[in-house]
C-alpha cells in the first residue's frame, strides 16, 4: 500500500538511517506514544504540521516538556511539511498498521473523537469555545480518514522515494547536496565536503537503500567540546574532532574511521565551527555568557 510520512529536514537523515518510529496520539485519557502517523494524502496542508513560521505559546512548550522531557530551549518551530516520505508497505508488514478511524471506534465517543482530531489541524481544540468548536465540527472539512497509525516502528526499508517541498508547495527530488545542505546549515547541522562524505560510505555502509551514512557535525552549547556524529551502519559513532578520540565503540570500523577523522579534521572542524557561530544565531544572549553562568 502507498502512503505518505512528512517531516523536517533536521529529522529526515535519522529517519532514513532507522525508521519512523517518533510520533505520538493526543487522547482524552493523556498522550500515547510512540506512535508513527501516515496518510493516503499526497498534500501537506490539513495535517496539522508546522510550518515553520509558528512561535511556540507557553502551552506548546509545556505540552512538549511532557513529550520530550525537557522544555526547548526556544520557541522556534520546523517546518514538518518540508520533507515527504513516500512509502510502499508490502502486504506482510499491514497488519500492524490501522486506519486512525477504525482505532477511534474502539474509544468512548470514537466518531467525535476522530472528527476532533481532525479539527484540532486547523484550530486549538483546547481553548476554541463551545460554540465555535460545534459549528466547526459541522463545517470544516477535515482529513482523519486518510490516517494510517502504527504503534510499532516502521523500517526505512519501506521508503520508496524522498522529495522536497518548494516554495510554490510542490514536491521535488531530494537533493542533498543541492537543497539539503543548504537547508540544513541554516538550521544549525553541518558536514564536511563532499568528497568527505563520499569516502566515508567506503566506511561505514548503509543499512537502508537510500540512508546513506553522514557525518552530521551541531554545537549544543557555547563550551561543548568539538564532536562529531557519524550516522549510519545502524548507529552513531561519536569522535572528538580535535584529539580523534572515540566516544562510542568504534571497533568494527577501526582503524579506518581514525584515518578518515585525521584526514578531514580541518574540515570538520571548519564545520565545527560554523554549527558554534549558528549556534549564537538561536541563542544570542548566550553569546558573552562566561563559564561560571554569568
């Protein structure tokens, strides 16, 4: 069966080197996770995604700190319709997957349930007042019956194809090093050049057809110490750019991993140190802040 996944370009590369296994279900009883949501929709919009132009309310952030476990650091959004997944699920893997419809039947008012949820992609649901949620829940057309649920992971084994929205909203072949890279250095992640990544997957093979492993270099905070991540082979392999040392049981790709970082450490950390300056791009206020936190 066809159907489709969409997702943010900082999240795409782990998914294509693992699966689709992040998402989670608003209930009335709490949250219920994971869960990964897919669609028969080819369109992006009425799903309820970001867009990446949403400032978080303190609703929001309270709402992910109880997903996540830590409240994010800022109230900047991504755009979750940026990336479509394309997915050919074989018949033996359907049955762990259900329409969203079907599901709501089995919960107390499963139909208004279902019509709600749908309706919560196009208004809050929490704090619209009574009138206006009955006349919308009459009006508005909403998408629910294209939902397809898992609450099991699904493989990236089962992505067929990857494209890019433009700015007009249609759909164009993923091209990493024409559009991903780009993107993703405005959001904070970094590699080194091409050449680097091409020798890397010498390395470290993929695991999935089109999860190709990448050396993904981000700054989490003004004193960390400079590291990379290399992702794929089925998990992340940390070094520290500068003294090569590995964070992370490297064994099975010793030593040509240590070559490989002594070979392109000045690129590494070149991107080191661009993910550090984009890093003060987030957080300016962090910028002059010494390390005793003043």
């Amino acid at each position: 069966m066809r159907l489709y996944h969409y997702t943010s370009l900082p999240l795409v590369e782990g998914i294509l080197l693992s699966d689709l296994s992040k998402g989670h279900l608003n209930t009335l009883r709490g949250i219920i996770s994971p869960v990964v949501w897919l669609t028969t929709d080819p369109t992006a919009e009425g799903h309820g995604m970001p867009n990446g132009t949403e400032t978080l309310t303190d609703s929001h952030l309270d709402h992910l700190e109880k997903l996540q476990g830590g409240r994010p650091k800022n109230r900047r959004t991504h755009d979750k319709m940026k990336v479509r997944l394309t997915l050919d699920i074989p018949d033996s893997d359907m049955p762990q997957l259900q329409r969203f419809t079907d599901y709501c039947e089995h919960e107390p008012n499963g139909k208004w349930l279902a019509k709600w949820t749908g309706l919560s992609c196009y208004i809050d649901v929490a704090t619209a007042d009574d009138a206006t949620l009955k006349s919308m829940m009459r009006r508005q057309a909403t998408k629910e019956k294209t939902w397809w649920i898992s609450f099991l992971p699904i493989s990236a084994a089962s992505i067929s194809a990857i494209e890019l929205r433009d700015k007009d909203g249609t759909y164009k072949p993923y091209d990493f090093e024409k559009f991903v890279r780009p993107a993703m250095g405005e959001q904070g992640f970094f590699y080194p050049s091409p050449d680097a990544l091409r020798e890397l997957l010498m390395i470290v093979k993929h695991v999935h057809p089109l999860g190709d492993a990448k050396p993904l270099i981000i700054c989490a905070g003004p004193e960390a110490t400079p590291t990379v991540a290399i992702r794929g082979g089925g998990t992340d392999l940390w070094y520290e750019i500068e003294s090569g040392r590995s964070l992370t049981d490297t064994s099975a790709y010793e030593p040509q991993l240590s070559v490989w970082i002594a070979r392109f450490r000045t690129e590494l950390m070149t991107a080191w140190d661009h993910a550090r300056e984009s890093y003060f791009t987030f957080y300016p206020d962090q910028r002059h802040r010494r390390r005793d936190g003043t």
